[in-house]
C-alpha cells in the first residue's frame, strides 16, 4: 500500500467508505476523503482494516478537501455514476 492509492474501509463506523491513502506508518495508514476526514484531519486505521483497490490518484491533485470529494463521489455514490465513470483514475502513479 503506498500513498495516493484509493482503499475501502472494512471495519469500523466508516466501513464500506473510500478513502484516500495520503501517508502510510508501518502497520497504519492515514486516510482522508475530503468529508468526514479532511486533509488537516486524517484518520489513522490500520492497514488490516482496508481494503486495496486497483486506483490510484497523485497526491499533488488531491491536496484540497473538495478535490477528494471529486475523486471519491464515484466510489462513494456508486449509484449516481455508470460504471465506466468508475475507473476514472486507475493507476495513475
């Protein structure tokens, strides 16, 4: 897992919520979407609690709260976006 990959949340009160890898320590990531964890706030989870998908982002695009959101509402809406929007940014890095 490295920075700037796309991860689900599988354990926890945001499971089943994106996010996106902005640092990782050892066993633990820190996560961010822009909502409820903005990128001053990052939440710490470990990394047994998330899921790796095949997406990835630059950090340096997704500096800003809202340009997470951007990256994120396909992954989080899934039902607002056809699937082909869905690989809006596949390994990107």
């Amino acid at each position: 897992m490295k920075a700037g990959q796309i991860v689900q949340a599988t354990a926890g009160r945001d499971k089943d919520r994106f996010f996106v890898v902005m640092q990782t320590d050892g066993k633990y990531v820190m996560l961010c979407d822009g909502k409820t964890r903005p990128v001053d706030r990052p939440k710490k989870k470990k990394i047994i609690h998330v899921k790796e998908t095949q997406h990835s982002v630059f950090l340096q695009e997704v500096l800003t709260n809202k340009a997470l959101r951007k990256v994120l509402h396909p992954f989080n809406y899934p039902k607002q976006h056809p699937k082909e929007e869905i690989s809006l940014c596949p390994n990107k890095m």
